[in-house]
C-alpha cells in the first residue's frame, strides 16, 4: 500500500523544477564551476567578507596564476556572480564609496558539497556503529515510558561510572579507542561545519520574507493587505521553524561563558589528541567560534535591514491608506460641488450667491437623528440686519435660470419691487423670496427702513408670511452670457 506521505508524481517534478531554478543548481551546472568554487573557497569561504576593490585584485592574480586568459576582469566575475545570486554586493556602512562582497547561503551550500565530495566524507566508519548505538540509546532513554527500561539504562551507566572511578582511584587508565574517538570527533567536526552553513541559512530566510516587501508600493489596497497578511504569515512560521529554534538555542549556549569555556576546552583537547583529523575540519574545529561570530553578527545585519524594509513598508501603507482616504473625500466633495452647480443653474451668474462654506465633509451618507424630541421654543421677533448666509441650503432649491429670467423680463418695463416680483411668481417658496431678496440686496435703492410684509406657500401646505424690506429691481440681472458680450 502507498503511503499518504509520499509526494505524488506531479509535486516531486514540480519540488524538483523548482530546486533546478535555484542558485545553487545553477552554480553546480555553470560551465566554469571548478573555476568559480575554487575562487570562492579561496576567497569567501566561511561568511569571509572583503571589499570589492581588494577581492577583485584578488580574483584577477588568482587568474592570471592559473593561465586563464579567456576570463573576464575581475570587478566583471563579481557582478556575474552577484547577478546569478551567488554573492551579496552591499554599501560598506562605514566608507560609502564602496562595497562589501560575501556569499549567498546557496553558494555557501555548493562550496559545503564540494567540500564533502573532495575529502570523500563518510560516517560509515569502525566507529560509527559505536556512536549510532550510543546516541540510539540516549534518545531511547529520553522518549521511552517504560520504567523498567529506564532504571536498567541509568543502573548500566552508574555502573560503568563507579568502574571508572574505581580506575581512577587505583591509577589505572584504560586504553581509549582512538579509532572510535576519531570518527566520532570527525562527524562532530562535520556537523559544526553543517551548523555555520545553517545559521547562514537561517539570515537567508529572514531576508527572503521581507524581500517580497520591495515589490511596487503603489498597489491597490486590497494587495497591499494579502502582502502584509503573508509577512506575517511567513514570520510565524519562521519563529517555529526548527532553524530558528536551533539557531536560538545555540546562540544561548554561545553567550554562556562557563558552556563556552568548557566547549573551546573540549575542542583543544580533541585536536590535540587526535592529530588525524583532516585538517580542513581541524581548521572548522579550532576556528569555530570565530566563524560561528561573523556568521551571527551577519544576521544581525540581516535583521537590520528586515527591520528597515517592514518600517518603510507599513509607513508605504499608511502613507497610501491616508492617501486613499483623502482621494476618496476629494471624490465625494467634487460630486457634491458638480450637483449643487447643476441644482443651482444650467449656467452661472454674474455674481456669486450667497453661499457660506461647507461646516461639514464626510466620505459616505450624513446621518441625522432628533437627540431632543422636545418641540422648540416658540420664535420671538428679529432684531437687526438679517443674515441671509443662515439660509445657505435654501438655495439649491430654487432654478437660478427661470428665476433670473423672471426678474429680467419684469425690469424691461420699469423698476418692480421685490414684494411685487415675489407676488408675480406662481407659486413662491420661502427659497425664492432669500434669493430674490439677496439679489435685491445687490441693485441700487433708496429704501430706508420701509419693509413689506410678502406671502409664500409653505411644504406642509399652508401659506406663511414674511417681513421684507422695500426693496427694488431697477436693473438685469447679470449673467455670464451677457458679461461675456
């Protein structure tokens, strides 16, 4: 029966098509891969870091050592390496003229491999069986619930313990197995050069999460959401990956003085005793904290520069959000100044209207309720001049066009008072008396405190009346035809 958890046959192809695209893959199938590996290795091995100036001399004497004269110079391998991504071409913080070159965690991966092939690596060795067996019990020991296996485990081990001591005390030693000791010590060696690689690759994806964060920053909204839901998405499922645990783990275990201390010990010790180490992991082993160092304060400028890409990105969205807001406010003011003018008039006056500026701007639907259902109090008389501006939204109900026509084609035969312009109309609202009063306001007249009282038809069906002051028409009414003429 097939197991659930193999790949099918379509996902192992497309897995595959996808680690073929890789930069890793590409840097095994390059035509001139033995030169570019051993260039690297010389060069960047390990996180090493130059500037470009000093590795392009570098890379230049190295091919000119070799004989190579269909090469390209020196700064030109580095911008082909850095554009197949396999190395990082980074402004130097400190001197801004130049740039700071390392490899890419893929490249790192295809130096690792290489590596292995060359020293034909191996666990399977005398001692192997020794450490599988060991290191099987151990995990056995940890995960098992029987108590009966685990006192007869931790009875063998104080028996093996109090035998030693017993040695120790007599001043007997016994003879170390140096071939099991060295295999062991050769598959830890491999295993601290695995973990470089890995913290190396840990950097990696971090910045691949917030590479996607450099995509257009002007995309709709809704893009700009499912890119900011998949970083997070992408970070929590980094925070429980096992790099990240393992990568934090470590770096305790790194920054404890009396784990390190005796960690370097250890490593001396091994090195000092078992001089058939191949001293490519003899070098890893005696060099291991310096590298481990450049490769964690690597990913601290891996997380610099995350960190400055999530800042720029949410302060791109908030910027667009604002924006987005204010295009919509703009929106809507713009449709509603476009219906006042087509309520008001099919064409404009000669002078403005007496309109006040808006108090209130909303994206959407103004909602008005009655906080007091009390009835108002009743209206006692008007003192002074009157403000015709509290009337401002009395004016788009009135057609500027027909009523200006109206009083223009009264003043053809003389002077009219606006008490009289307001009776001629058929069926006057309290609109068309503020804006014929308004208009009135504008045209020359001797009136000194004579009013009129006027009558208007009311919405609720009844008739009202109002005191108006005795004004008169005596000229057109200006329009933007006639100025025009």
């Amino acid at each position: 029966m097939e197991s659930t958890a193999q790949p099918t046959l379509t996902q192992a192809w497309d897995a595959n098509r996808s680690i073929q695209k890789s930069a890793a893959v590409r840097l095994f199938a390059a035509t001139n891969s033995a030169l570019y590996v051993t260039l690297m290795e010389r060069h960047l091995d390990f996180g090493a870091r130059r500037t470009e100036t000093d590795l392009a001399i570098r890379l230049e004497r190295d091919i000119a050592e070799l004989g190579l004269t269909d090469q390209p110079s020196g700064l030109e391998l580095l911008k082909l390496w850095a554009k197949h991504g396999w190395l990082h071409r980074v402004p130097d913080p400190v001197v801004a003229s130049q740039n700071i070159c390392h490899l890419t965690p893929e490249a790192r991966s295809v130096l690792d491999y290489t590596r292995r092939l060359r020293r034909e690596d191996s666990v399977a060795t005398g001692g192997s069986i020794n450490g599988v067996a060991a290191g099987l019990r151990r995990v056995a020991g940890q995960v098992t619930n029987d108590p009966h296996q685990l006192r007869e485990e931790i009875e063998h081990q104080i028996e093996e313990l109090d035998a030693e001591l017993a040695d120790l005390d007599a001043g007997r030693r016994r003879d170390p197995d140096l071939r099991a000791a060295e295999d062991e010590a050769r598959a830890i060696a491999y295993q601290m050069e695995q973990i470089l690689s890995d913290i190396g690759q840990y950097g990696s994806m971090l910045d691949r999460i917030t590479t996607a964060l450099l995509d257009d920053p002007n995309d709709s909204d809704l893009a700009y959401r499912d890119r900011q839901r998949q970083m997070f998405d992408d970070y929590e499922e980094l925070l429980e990956s096992p790099q990240s645990a393992s990568y934090h783990a470590f770096t305790h275990m790194v920054q404890d003085p009396s784990q390190r201390a005796r960690l370097v010990t250890d490593i001396q010790t091994v090195t000092d005793q078992l001089p058939g180490i191949d001293p490519g992991l003899r070098s890893v082993m005696d060099n291991f904290f310096g590298l481990v160092t450049e490769q964690m304060g690597e990913v601290g400028r891996i997380r610099q520069r995350c960190a400055r890409r999530i800042r720029r990105f949410v302060a791109s969205g908030t910027l667009e959000q604002s924006r987005g807001i204010a295009r919509q406010l703009n929106d809507a003011l713009a449709t509603a100044n476009e219906l006042l003018s087509q309520s008001l008039a099919d064409r404009r006056l000669g002078y403005e209207m007496p309109l006040a500026p808006a108090a209130i701007t909303s994206n959407g639907r103004l909602a008005f309720e009655i906080r007091t259902p009390e009835p108002p109090a009743p209206a006692v008389v008007a003192s002074g001049k009157a403000n015709l501006d509290s009337f401002v939204s009395l004016a788009g109900q009135v057609d500027t066009v027909e009523l200006t026509d109206a009083v223009n084609t009264a003043v053809e035969d003389g002077p009219v008072s606006l008490a009289d312009m307001i009776d001629n109309l058929d069926q006057p609202f309290l609109a068309h008396v503020i804006v014929l009063w308004s208009w009135a306001l504008r045209q020359p007249s001797d009136a000194a405190g004579a009013t009129t009282v006027v009558r208007f038809a009311s919405l609720e069906g009844e008739d009202r009346y109002i005191e108006v002051p005795a004004l008169t028409f005596t000229e057109p009414i200006p329009t933007a035809e006639v100025d025009a003429l």
